[in-house]
C-alpha cells in the first residue's frame, strides 16, 4: 500500500488518527517531512525538524487475539530489526519501546488507541547532526552514528514489512517468538532501573516482561507490575530522583 505522504502536519498520528477513524485499511501509513507539533510519550514534546523519519502505521487488531497490549513491543522489535537490516547498527530496547544506541536515544514510539484501531507513531533520527535545547535524554542519529547520510525510503520499506512481519506473529499465537526477540534486543533487563508511573516512583531490579509486555520489576521483596510509565536505566548517579511520570 503506498504512504500518504505531506510535507508539515502537527503530528502525523493527528492525521492517522483521523484517517483510522473514517475507515482507512490496517496497514496504512502517513508520512511527514516535518511535525510543528510531535509529541512523545507521557505528554512530553518530540523534536521533528527536516531530516528525521517521522511516520503512523494504523492497525486493526481484532479484539479477541489480544494483541492491544503487546503492540508496543511489537512495533520496537520491528523497528528495531528494520533499523539493523538497512544500517547494520546495533539497537538496544529500553522498555517499553525506545531505540538506543551507545546510550543515546535514536528512536521512540507513541501507541494511540481508538475505538477498534491503533496507531503506531514511530520517530527515526535519521540524518539530523544537532537539536535544539534541552534534551532529556542524549540523542543521537542514524547519521551520526553511520558517518554517512541515510536514505529515508528504503528504512521506512524495512521498518514496516518487520513491524507487520512482528505482527502477525503475535497474532497467529507466534508471541512467543516477539516476546523473546524483545528479551534479546533489551537493554532494561537485568538492570537497576528508576521506576516513574502515576502516583508512584521506585527504584529496582528489571527482571522480565510478562505474557502482556508489561515489565517486571523487583523493590524489596515485592515483585512490580509495571504497564505504563517511565523507566530510567540507572548506574546510582548523583540527581536520580522521581520526577512526575
Ligand atoms: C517517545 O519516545 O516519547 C515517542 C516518540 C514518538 C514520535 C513519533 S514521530 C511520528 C509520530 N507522530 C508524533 O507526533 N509522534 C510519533
């Protein structure tokens, strides 16, 4: 199916969004050049200048396979894997579904979810070699890391066909396989981690993620669910502290 491709838009999940909810087929993807307003998780602003590749995929999972909730591993596995067949790098996955790369943060995902769809906003640093203000976490781009400019096409092509490759494992009951692809690219696994979720901040030990995606974590002698909210990977450092998920 080919991509609706635009120039600027806010927000290329604004437009997935709409289109997912006048009927569009699964699989459909929107791509933009720039976003004025792109957002990341947890309300938090996601810098899309000329150069990244910004892009939507909408899926329609029927409820009774119950992939809803493992879609957000499922799409940083595919990512991941089409970042690697294009570049040959290396991606590490902190959960629930950034791209890492020597400690710098090259991707993350926005999953949106409508009556019966979701979409998935993935954002590539692609061929960018500086940003603006203040990041939270280091960035870095595929360009960077390379030493060489990227072509946008033949990632977004790899990008998709592995994410819907990833999915369709998860929904013929192959999850096993995605789940484990996941545990192999992590690098939150076996870590300390900051824990930030509503109401809630804690330190512990990243143990699993469970038949959901959610993640497991070890405080004390409790054993944490963690669905939703933010994980800092830790080596104890001075100014590590909850802050509001
Ligand atoms: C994150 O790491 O917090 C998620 C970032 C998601 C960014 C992408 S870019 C394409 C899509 N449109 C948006 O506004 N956000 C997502």
């Amino acid at each position: 199916m080919e991509p609706v491709v635009l120039d600027e838009v806010t927000s290329t999940n604004d437009v997935a969004r709409e289109l997912a909810g006048s009927g569009c087929p699964e699989g459909t993807v929107v791509l933009a050049a720039r976003q004025s307003r792109g957002r990341g998780r947890l309300g938090r602003h996601w810098a899309s200048d000329q150069g990244g590749l910004w892009f939507s995929l909408v899926f329609r999972p029927a409820p009774e396979h119950g992939v809803v909730s493992r879609l957000s591993l499922v799409s940083a596995v595919g990512s991941a894997e089409g970042v690697t067949e294009t570049t040959q790098l290396r991606v590490g996955l902190k959960w629930p579904n950034d791209l890492y790369m020597k400690g710098k943060k090259v991707a993350g995902i926005l999953h949106e979810l409508g009556r019966d769809w979701v979409v998935a906003g993935i954002g590539i640093n692609v061929n960018q070699l500086s940003w603006d203000g203040e990041m939270a976490v280091p960035p870095t781009s595929l360009r960077l890391e390379t030493g060489r400019r990227q072509a946008l096409e033949p990632l977004l092509a790899a990008v998709v066909r592995r994410t819907f490759v990833r999915y369709r494992q998860a929904l013929s009951g192959d999850w096993a396989l995605v789940r484990d692809a996941w545990r192999e690219l992590s690098i939150t696994l076996g870590h300390v981690v900051l824990v930030s979720m509503p109401g809630q901040c804690f330190e512990g030990e990243a143990l699993d993620i469970d038949e959901d995606g959610n993640l497991l974590v070890k405080t004390g002698d409790e054993v944490v669910t963690v669905m939703a909210g933010d994980v800092t990977l830790a080596r104890r450092k001075a100014g590590w502290q909850c802050r509001d998920a």
